[in-house]
C-alpha cells in the first residue's frame, strides 16, 4: 500500500556519514568488478568446452579408455 507524503514526511531516517556512504560505495564497485571478470572467466570456459567438444566429435583428440 501506498503511503501519505505527511506521514512519510515525519519519520526520521538515519543516513550513513560520508564516509560510510564511501565505503558502501568502494564495496560495491569491488563486487562489480569481480561479478565482471567472474562473467568473463565463464564466457572463456564455455569458448573452451565448445572448442574441445568440437575436436572430440572430429576426431581430432581420442579419449583414452581404460578397461
């Protein structure tokens, strides 16, 4: 449900400080940056089974089998 701007109006908010604001920030970025590489790893990983599937269904690499 919606609430009234009066209502919303009185309650108090705590804010972080500038600098706790920052943080939250530089936290953020870092798991960003990490979520980035982490989809890039994952990209690289599905380019290399493709690739290797490939080559085992041409015959170019043999599965050695032990019996």
């Amino acid at each position: 449900p919606r609430s009234d701007w009066e209502h919303v109006s009185t309650v108090n908010f705590r804010l972080p400080t500038t600098r706790e604001q920052e943080c939250i920030v530089a936290v953020l970025k870092a798991c960003d940056r990490e979520s980035g590489y982490l989809r890039t790893y994952q990209s690289q990983l599905a380019q290399q089974k493709k690739g290797l599937m490939q080559r085992l269904l041409t015959a170019d690499v043999r599965v050695k089998v032990d019996e």
